[in-house]
C-alpha cells in the first residue's frame, strides 16, 4: 500500500498486521479522482483511520489538515509512523469514534470526512454504516456543502436516511464507496469528477 498522488507520491505506507483493513489502492485512487480539487485546502476527517491512507494521501494531495480517529494501539502507532516517513503534518486522537462525535468542539466542520468502519457489527448488534448515518453530530460536522465519503460492504442494506442523501455510489469488488451530502445542500453545492 502506497500513497499514490501529490507531494508524498509513491511512498509505501506501514500497515500493522492485525485488526485493520485498510483501502485498497484502486479504490482509494477512485475515491480521490472523485473528489478532484474538492480535496485541495480541505479541512479533512478522517474516522476509523486505520493506517491513515486515506487522511494522508488527502494531505499529499494539498488538504490544509487531517485529523486522525481511531481507538485501536497498533493503528496508532502505524499512522504515526507512516506520517513520519511521508513528511506530512496531521493530527491523531485515540479514541472510540462515537466518543469522539459526542465530545466534539460545537462547530467543529470538515469539507471532507471519510469513514472506513469495520464490516462487522457493533457491540450493539447494529452495523456502523446505520449508526453514523443516523448520528447527528457527523451531520453538523461536515460543511454545508462538504462530502461524507464512506466505505460499506455492497450487500449492506442502506436505512433511512433523513440527514444524508446520496450524490454517487461505485461499487468496487467487495468494497461500495458512498458519496454523500447533508440532506437540503443544493445538489449543484458540489460536482464530483466522473
């Protein structure tokens, strides 16, 4: 794994050998062909982070910040050490996800958010997909006009969604990237590159 673009293009990324799964290269270049200048002074969150794949190549393509979240030690330390050998500067808070969206500074926003959530379900029984598109908080943290950019097993059942709508979904093997905007943004508020 690699970042593929910008300033730090082609450096190899550190991937801990447990408990992460991180973006796939194809599926992390489609993203951010996607996202096109969107990314270019971005504030940028980037949630279940991982290895930090996705908030860093958003660093080497010309995001103004990153903040990192994730609870897990080993992933840590591997963002760490992958911001190191990239030369890039971003932020990292360990802790639970939700923790963090219930403990946010108010009008704390992003132009861009990515979550990777694991495919598996919470404690709760319920999957991550369902409990950060019903979560509010992530709502009020995206810009008005800003991309909630989430990754989710294609076979996974989408549920209501009364604070989000769709503006692109691709499918790549076992991966499906939504594209998605705060319900009542003009649709013309941002175009994504085909």
């Amino acid at each position: 794994m690699r970042v593929i673009a910008g300033g730090a293009g082609g450096i190899r990324l550190d991937v801990p050998k447990a408990e992460v799964r991180p973006t796939m290269d194809r599926v992390k270049a489609a993203i951010f062909s996607s996202l096109g200048e969107e990314i270019i002074g971005a504030r940028v969150l980037d949630l279940f982070a991982g290895t930090g794949a996705l908030g860093i190549e958003a660093l080497s393509r010309g995001a103004a910040s990153a903040l990192f979240v994730e609870d897990n030690s080993a992933a840590i330390a591997a963002i760490e050490r992958n911001l190191a050998r990239t030369k890039l500067l971003g932020q990292i808070r360990r802790q639970d996800v939700f923790s963090f969206l219930r403990s946010a500074p108010p009008r704390e926003s992003f132009r861009i958010i990515f979550a990777d959530p694991p495919y598996e379900k919470a404690k709760s029984g319920r999957a991550f997909t369902s409990l950060l598109l019903e979560d509010e908080q992530l709502a009020e943290m995206l810009e008005p006009s800003g991309i909630f950019v989430l990754e989710k097993l294609p076979s996974e059942q989408l549920p209501s969604m009364p604070l989000w709508k769709v503006i692109r979904a691709r499918a790549y093997g076992a991966t499906e990237v939504l594209f998605l905007q705060r319900a009542g943004v003009p649709a013309e508020a941002r175009a994504l590159s085909e």
